[in-house]
C-alpha cells in the first residue's frame, strides 16, 4: 500500500510542484512525518482538495495509523517531495 500512495503524491507534486494541490498534499506529508506536532493538521484543508487528491489524503493518514509512516520508503519519498517543492 505504501508504494502505491507514495508514487501517486510524488508524481502529482512533481507534475505541478507550485499547484495548490501539491502543496497541500506535500504540506500532509510533512506534517505526518512530524510525531512531536502530534501530526496537527487543519482539516478543513480537506475541503481545499479535489476528490482524488482527498482520497490520496486519506490514504496517507491510513498509513500513519498503521505507522508506514517511518522507514526508508516513507524517507525516499519526503527526499523526492521536498526536491521538487524547491525545485
């Protein structure tokens, strides 16, 4: 599973890095890979979002429950986003 969503918000962020929608979805990553904020995020971003890329959200905030959000995999792909974020 966490492959799968990873590639899907790693292509749509370096597709379109200054979109709103990849900063929102870059924005969710960041957070959830940050343990200490208690991974706060402000839902109402959710509503910002088209529906595929709120399906993507959701899929993203499954792997921080089933704690996929650590490891290599999950790593690489915040190395790949904040690459294309900043160009």
């Amino acid at each position: 599973m966490i492959d799968n969503v990873l590639e899907q918000v790693i292509a749509l962020i370096e597709a379109n890095p200054r979109s709103g929608q990849a900063l929102l979805l870059y924005a969710l990553c960041k957070t959830l890979d940050i343990e200490k904020s208690g991974h706060m995020y402000r839902l109402g971003k959710l509503v910002d979002m088209t529906p595929a890329n709120r399906q993507l959200s959701y899929a993203l905030m499954e792997l921080m429950s089933l704690g996929e959000n650590r490891g290599e995999a999950w790593d690489a792909a915040l190395v790949r986003m904040d690459r294309a974020i900043r160009g």
